[in-house]
C-alpha cells in the first residue's frame, strides 16, 4: 500500500530518468536554465555558483521552491542559499523541501 502516491511516482520517474531526475520532458522540476533567468542578478549568480560548484543537481530546484526563490528580496534569497550550502552534504536529501523550510523561516522574521 503507497501512502504518498506523488512521493511515489517522483520516486519511480527518478529511477527512469524522468522529470524528478532532470529529464528533458516535462515541467515538474525546476529547469536551472529556464527557471533563473528571471530572477534578481544577485540571486541569479549565487544559484549558478551552487549549481556549478555541486551543492545543487543541474536541474536546480522543484518548481514550489523557484517560486519561493523568486518570490524572496534578494537579500533574503541570497542568504537563504548560502544557509543552504553550508548545510552537510549528506545530511538533506531534498533540498527543494530543505529550502522551502529555510525560506519559511526568513519570511516569519
């Protein structure tokens, strides 16, 4: 019995390769090179730098947390990235949900 259907399908479309994996058919995933391009310059760099350094996949983040990206002040954004490669590479296994936490957090104070 599959309690979280999405969680599942995400699951299995990352095994095949899939949208969840970065795959080229679709929309479900952040695409780094659509989805950045209208972002604040600022914000825009130090999320290339994150995905070219490693700390994200290519594919960036899920499109839930692009928004929230977008939606931050830049200032607000760019700490928030840097809060979010600072933490241990192993230790978060969704970083899309990893920072929807952060950006939940910097909009309550």
């Amino acid at each position: 019995r599959v309690r979280n259907v999405s969680a599942y399908i995400m699951g299995l479309c990352r095994k095949r390769g899939g949208p969840a994996s970065g795959g080229s058919f679709g929309g479900i995933v952040g695409d780094a090179d659509a989805d950045h391009r209208d972002m604040d310059p600022g914000v825009r760099a130090k999320f290339e730098e994150l995905i070219s350094t490693g700390v994200l996949p290519q594919h960036g983040l899920d499109a839930r947390a692009m928004f929230a990206l977008k939606s931050m002040h830049p200032k607000e954004a760019i700490e928030s990235l840097d809060e979010l490669a600072r933490s241990e590479p192993g230790r978060v296994r969704n970083l899309s949900a990893y920072f929807m936490g952060l950006a939940r957090s910097r909009s309550r104070h």
